[in-house]
C-alpha cells in the first residue's frame, strides 16, 4: 500500500479514456509516438528489436541496460541508473517505456541532445532520479525491528540487522530530494539580461543569484543542467511477476462489441497498466450487479499487451475479498511481489526425516564436537520460533574467554540437488510479515528439528574464538558439533541482565532454565558478552563502520481479531547489539575461510560505495544548509552523524531525518560469487568497512547462509565440494538478491497496511514531526512517534496563500493561515528543513490511505 498523493483516489478508476495508463500522451510520448491513420489500427508502442541487434547494440555502446524503476507517486516517469554513476537516465511517459514494468531489466536506446530534460533548480515537483522503493541498504541500517518471529539479531553491517527488518520506507515521499538537491543553476552568460519574474502568493519566488538560463534548447545548454532520456528497446528479464491487486468494471461503451466479452481491470498500483479482462473470469453476477464488486479485490495476471494497445490482457486469478481488510490486502501483496506461500509439495517433504521423534545417531555423533554440557543458550525476540544461532562463553584459566557461536546446521538436512532443495533456493528467504511468517523450510524443520530450541540436541556448525576480555581474537575454530541450549532467552531478559548486574533473579523472571546449568552462570556468560561485544563495536567504528538507524514501526495485535491495538517504535538496545557484534564476526570469519578455500566459487556479500551523483547532491545540500559533515567514508560519515547533534529532543530529531536522508544514495549489500567479479577491491562492504563478508549465521530464513554451510563444510574436509559451479553459484546469488529485495518491500508493505488500519481504527492520531523536503507547494515529514514519513500539501490546508522561496540554496515555504475568527489576524508559519510541526494523521474514507495535516500553529506569544 503505498501512501501517496492522498488527494489521488487510486480506487476512482474513470473510464478508460483517461485513467492509468490510458497511454495519455506525456512530453515524451508526443515525440516518439506514431501517428494513428485513419481505418488502421496504428502501433501505439514500436515494436521490440531482435536479440541479436540488442546484443550487438550493446557491445558497441549504442543501447544501455539496467533495471527499470517507475516513480510510485507519477507513474509515468521511469529511470534507469546510468552505467557510469552519474544522473539517472530518464524515461518519460508510458510511451517511451515499451510495456516493461517495474523491476524489469530493460535495454534503452538514448534519444536525441535536444529530447534530453532541462534540469529546473527550483523545487518544483519535477523528480530527476527514481524514487528507490527501498533505498537504503539493509546492510547498514540499524532497522532493527521484531519480526514477528524473527531474528532480532545481527546481521547487517552494522549491519544492519538484516537481521530484521530490513529497510526503509519507500513510497512515503521520499521522491523529493534530488529536485531539493539538484544543482543549483548558478549564473550563465547565456541571457543575464533577462531577470525572472517572480508572482504572488503561491508562486515560486528565486533568489537572485539563482537566475535560470532562458535558454531552453537542450542543445545549447551544458551536461550538468541536462538529463538524458531514453526510451525502452528491448526487456532483457521480466523481473516484475506480472500479477497485481485491483478492481473489476464494465466498460464504459456499452455498445461496442468488447463489452459483450471483457471486463476492464484497474490495478491499485498505477505503474502496472489497466488490463481486459474476460467476463467468463468475472464473478458470474458481475454484469447483472456490478456494484456488488465495486470494492472487491482480485488478483489478476498481466498475459499480454500487444503494440496496438493501450491496454494490456490480463487473466484474473482469483478474488481476495474486501479491499482494506488485512488478510487480502496482505494476500495481493505477497502475490504481486511473487512470494511462494503454497504448501510444500509432497516431493519436498519426503525428503524431511520420516521416523518421529528424531534423534541423533550415534554415528552422527562421532563425527561432531560434543557441546551439550556447554553453558549455550539463545538470544531472540519474545515470539521468536526459528532459532537459528546460540551463545556461549566460557572463561578460561588464563582470565581470557572462549566464546562461540553456534548456528543451525540446515544443511544436514537441506541436501544439494533434492526436492526440498529447489524449493528452498526457488523461495531464497523466509518472509516475515508483521502478523506471520512465510517460510523458507517446512515448519517440522524451521520450528522444530533445526531450532535451538531449549533442553533439545540439536545439529549445529560453531565458530568459536578465544579472545581476550578487550575482544582480541587469539585464536579461532570452526567445526560441526551438537549443543543442548539451556535456555531460550528475549532480548528483554538479556537486556534486563545488562542493565541489573548484580541482580538476583528469581525463576518467575525468566524462562525454563536447564538444570544443568544456573540462572547465574547465564547471566554471567551475558554479562561477559556484553562487555566484549563493546570493545568489539567500539573498535569496528573506530576502524571506519557506518550505521544508519532507522525508526522501525511495531504493531501489538489483538489475540482474536489480529488487529493492530498499538504500536510503538522498536527500541534497538545493548542486548541486540550484543547478539549482533558476534553475528558480525562470525560472518567475516566464514566469509574468509570460505574465501582462502575457494577463490573461485564463495559466496560473498558486497556493499558497494554510495552513488556518487546522489552523494555529490547530498553534499551540496548539507554545506548550504550549514551541516558540517564529512562523506569522505563510511567512518566519517557515521562520526559526523553521531557528533553532529546533541541529546535533546530536537536534536535527536534531525538526526532521523538526515539518517534517512543519508540512506538515499546508499546501495544494495549484494550476494555475488568471487569467481565472476575479478576486481577483489569491489568485494569490499562499504558500511562495515570491511574487505570480506557473507551471511552464515541464518539458514533457517536465508538460502545464501545454506550455500555458504556447504562451502565452509566443504572447506574443512568433512563433505565433499559444492556440486555447484561458479556460473550456477552466481545465479543462485542473483536470485537470492531478487527474493530479499522482494521480501523486504513486502515486509514494508505489510507494516504499511497494519499502520493505515492502525489510523483508521485508532484515529486521528497526532504527534510531533520534522520537515525532510520543502517543495514549492508541499513539503515532506518525518513523523516522529510512528517512523513514517508523509507529504503535506499546501492547497489541503485552510491558508490564504502560501510561497516558496530559496534562500541560497534552502528551501523555504511561508504559510500565511487564515485567521480562526474576524477579529483575529493572520498567522504566517516558516517551513524550511529540520522546522518541528504537530500534524494530524487520519483516515481518507478510502481504503487503506490517509493523509497528514499540519496543526495550526499556536498564536500565544
């Protein structure tokens, strides 16, 4: 559910004249599209050219590739990042965008000098990159939220809990800030006679140094107040899955010979065109009551869409039920993102053990390190049912510590090249919903066989370290072994530990503990943990490591209904920072050991360095708003972020807002396969600011981790080598980038939906927020006791006018309010970056949208 334009009605579906992707033409359209002659039906999109003449295009430079990303809020703009960093490459209108949708790999050809888009400096709408539905990588993001039972843990660079909730939210206004960042245009000799004339209220004022070239011929003006466009030529890879959610009605002719045969679909995401579809799919009394279904949700599959057509052919799927409830909204969402909720086939759980009650056998037993009697125990959050990865640590004799991670070994069970095997890589990461979880493995083996769960054997694969009480790694072991945990810890009980030292707990406090093993050895082992993974963290920031914490939403849901009650923002504390210093580690040590082994065949995880046309804008934007800060590297990034603000309130503030203005130009982590990329220097991850990486400590809810148990087992001779080669490996890690992608959005979606029926059933709700973009008729904020982000607009606000103005580079809007009664006067209200506002959020009437509504400002002096 995206939060945009809560003026539009996405649900309005029109006639198909006008609506969506009634292929209306754009600035962009008009120029390259055909023009129909009379009594035949003329091509409306040029035909796509032959794989031969793309391969060859682009070998010779001629045609470009990338993913297509289409803005969420304008659906008919669309970008693909341009090979060489710099400024996006610009794909105006449904037209020049060629039928690909978004996510797709497309290949474009750019249009002529004089086509390309004059970049405007005000802060017009005008967006000059795309909107990233999810920009920020998760590797670097503190984003550490509860999944529902999910690992609360470790795993991102700092990262960023990828372990969690992995990232940012996309479709809520962010699209602003390259136009607020985009090179200002200083002064050209092309026309300085000619001064810009600026109106009233409501209009756009310019501050006299920013006087724009009259010119508007792109030939005659230079790169740097240029966008380049292009238009689609070819789709390499349809990435999209080419299902949606929407609505069913007949067609507005009710004359012609199609509405005796189709229906039209109109999908609640505008970036995905309107489709006929066949009346036989319909609901068999949808012509005789159309309105019945006029709030009805179906699926519906894109199968067609022919050159001459502006619209494309669809099969419906199925319906879902009520648009704005729950359970179908969250059904569209995982069907348009391709997630596999099915059940596992038979085939897959034949290959699960048969006889119940496993157990382990003595000959498997033989083979692995004993470490029942070990002091082992789980840190995960409260619902937590998938425990991949215990803790111990022992003190030793000499004063220092013998600490070890211990992860599920998934792929003792999960063998290369069976059944459950392709499922498991076809669906490459469990999905974590905010009121379940879709799994990666069957539930016998990712609830039951391979959790950690408490007083059970279970198989597990341990790197463990001796390391001094500072977190001096002297030594360090990796091998197969069983463990018992003692006890199956929250992140609450442990941060209750940290935080009472000396307390003594009784039983009531905490879970079931083995009798093994006493409460106060636990809580020493934590303790001890703790104090290392300090020295551990404080030394990865020294050492240059970046973190961006975002505010992550959570939701308390009512036992019966599953409706949100409440929801608050996940506070990220010492014990999840615990659970993820040694996540962090035991991936760099896997990612080396896998790597010494098999240079050509190891699966990685990169992070590569910010884009630096987005970097440079950023920048620029924080000089001329005053902000000291340095991007020289990751390290010094996160320094200034981290001494640039002091601990009250406001302050605390603006350091959310630039922490997700710092997110923008952030890339992806990505999983690749060393043999394919040469360039070890591109192996690097930027935020942990480290030259190796990968993802080990979470096989249960990741495939990579699965990959990656088989090369570490490989690489200590117990199993022979992986079957895969690099090509194969390589793919499965293209793949496994793909799904996370998708799982992430889909998790963003999620929160979306329960925080839109949150308003609905709990609004109005009110709260402090900070301005993020100032635009020339609307501005974006931060909302910030629920992390979300909204945009404001001026004409939804009862003022007697209102403008916008640049001071230097700044944006600034001035609110001139009506007053509340005659005798009263008016007020007027500043709007700039880093303003504090009170602002209302309540619901549109319409499913799952609302909107955000500035307070009026108090008049008392």
């Amino acid at each position: 559910m995206s939060n945009s334009d809560s003026r539009i009605n996405p649900r309005q579906l029109g006639t198909p004249r006008g609506g969506p992707y009634a292929a209306v033409p754009t600035s962009g359209d008009r120029k390259n599209r055909n023009k129909p002659a009379r009594g035949k039906k003329k091509s409306i999109f040029e035909a796509y050219m032959s794989k031969e003449d793309v391969s060859a295009g682009l070998k010779r430079r001629e045609l470009i590739q990338g993913p297509l990303r289409i803005n969420p809020k304008k659906y008919h703009e669309a970008f693909i990042p341009s090979p060489d960093g710099t400024r996006d490459i610009f794909i105006d209108g449904v037209v020049a965008r060629n039928r690909a949708l978004n996510g797709d790999i497309v290949v474009v050809r750019l249009l002529p000098r004089e086509q390309w888009k004059v970049i405007k400096p005000d802060g017009s709408d005008k967006e000059t990159e795309a909107t990233h539905e999810s920009d920020v990588p998760e590797d670097m993001l503190g984003t550490c939220v509860p999944r529902e039972a999910a690992k609360g843990g470790a795993e991102g660079p700092d990262v960023i809990i990828e372990a969690q909730f992995d990232d940012n939210d996309a479709e809520r206004g962010q699209d602003h800030l390259p136009d607020m960042l985009a090179h200002d245009i200083k002064k050209l000799s092309l026309d300085t006679a000619e001064k810009v004339k600026a109106g009233g209220m409501g209009a756009v004022h310019r501050t006299k140094q920013e006087e724009v070239p009259k010119v508007n011929d792109p030939r005659l003006l230079p790169d740097k107040f240029l966008q380049r466009t292009a238009k689609v030529v070819y789709i390499l890879e349809k990435k999209h899955s080419r299902a949606a959610t929407g609505f069913i009605k007949l067609l507005a002719d009710k004359n012609s010979e199609l509405f005796k045969k189709c229906a039209m679909f109109s999908p609640v995401d505008h970036r995905v065109p309107r489709a006929y579809v066949s009346l036989a799919d319909c609901p068999s009394d949808f012509v005789a009551r159309p309105e019945d279904y006029s709030n009805m949700l179906f699926i519906c599959r894109i199968v067609d869409w022919k050159e001459d057509s502006n619209f494309a052919s669809g099969q419906l799927a199925k319906s879902l039920g009520q648009a704005g409830e729950i359970e179908p909204e969250t059904e569209g969402i995982l069907t348009e993102y391709g997630v596999d909720f099915s059940d596992f086939s038979p085939e897959a759980l034949e290959c699960l053990p048969q006889s119940l009650p496993w157990v382990i056998s003595p000959g498997e037993m033989a083979k692995r390190r004993d470490l029942r009697k070990e002091c082992i125990f789980t840190i995960d959050p409260s619902t937590a049912k998938d425990l991949d990865d215990a803790l111990s640590c022992k003190q030793l004799p000499d004063g220092n510590f013998e600490v070890g991670v211990h992860i599920a070994d998934v792929s003792y069970f999960v063998l290369e090249e069976t059944a459950l095997d392709r499922v498991a890589s076809e669906r490459a990461t469990s999905v974590y919903l905010v009121q379940k979880v879709i799994p990666m493995l069957p539930k016998l083996l990712c609830e039951e066989l391979c959790s950690l769960n408490p007083m059970r054997d279970r198989l597990t694969f341990s790197v463990m370290w001796k390391v001094t009480p500072r977190g001096k790694i002297l030594d360090e072991w990796f091998g197969r072994t069983v463990i018992c945990s003692c006890a199956k810890l929250s992140y609450d009980h442990a941060q209750s530990m940290i935080e009472n030292p000396t307390k003594v707990f009784s039983p009531e406090e905490l879970p079931p503990i083995s009798p093994q093993h006493s409460v106060a050895e636990i809580q020493q082992a934590v303790l001890n943990l703790h104090r290392i993974a300090q020295h551990l963290r404080k030394q990865r920031f020294i050492d240059g490591a970046l973190r961006l914490d975002q505010l992550k939403l959570s939701f308390t849901l009512d036992q019966e209904s599953g409706m949100p009650q409440g929801c608050y923002i996940y506070q990220y504390r010492d014990s999840n920072k615990l659970v993820e210093e040694f996540m962090l580690l035991a991936n760099m040590a896997v990612a080396h050991q896998i790597y010494r082994s098999f240079p050509e065949q190891a699966l990685l995880r990169r992070h590569p360095p910010p884009q630096s046309k987005l970097l440079n804008d950023l920048m620029e934007f924080c000089h001329q708003v005053g902000l000291e800060i340095d991007f020289s590297s990751a390290g010094s990034l996160h320094k200034s972020l981290n001494e640039t603000f002091g601990a009250d309130k406001y302050s605390e503030a603006r350091k959310e807002v630039l922490t997700n203005m710092f997110s923008r130009p952030m890339q992806m982590a990505l999983y690749f396969c060393t043999g394919v990329l040469k360039d070890e220097t591109l192996f690097r991850h930027y935020a942990l600011n480290v030259p190796f990486y990968t993802h080990f400590t979470s096989p249960i809810r990741r495939y990579a981790d699965v990959v990656v148990h088989r090369l570490l087992s490989a690489s200590l001779g117990i199993s022979s080598p992986i079957k895969m080669e690099k090509e194969a490996i390589q793919r499965q890690a293209e793949h496994c980038n793909d799904r996370k992608m998708a799982s992430k959005r889909v998790q963003e979606l999620s929160t979306d939906l329960f925080f839109a029926v949150f308003v609905r059933e709990s609004g109005p709700l009110e709260s402090e927020a900070m301005v993020m973009g100032v635009l020339n008729e609307a501005f974006d904020v931060l909302v910030l006791k629920f992390g979300v982000q909204k945009r404001i607009y001026c004409n939804a606000l009862p003022l007697l006018g209102f403008h916008f103005q640049k001071v230097g580079r700044k944006p600034e809007l001035t609110l001139m309010w009506e007053p509340e009664s005659p005798e009263q006067e008016s007020v007027s209200q500043e709007i700039t970056i880093f303003t504090l506002v009170e602002v209302v959020l309540k619901s549109d009437g319409v499913p799952l949208k609302y909107s955000a509504l500035l307070k009026r400002p108090s008049t008392e002096k």
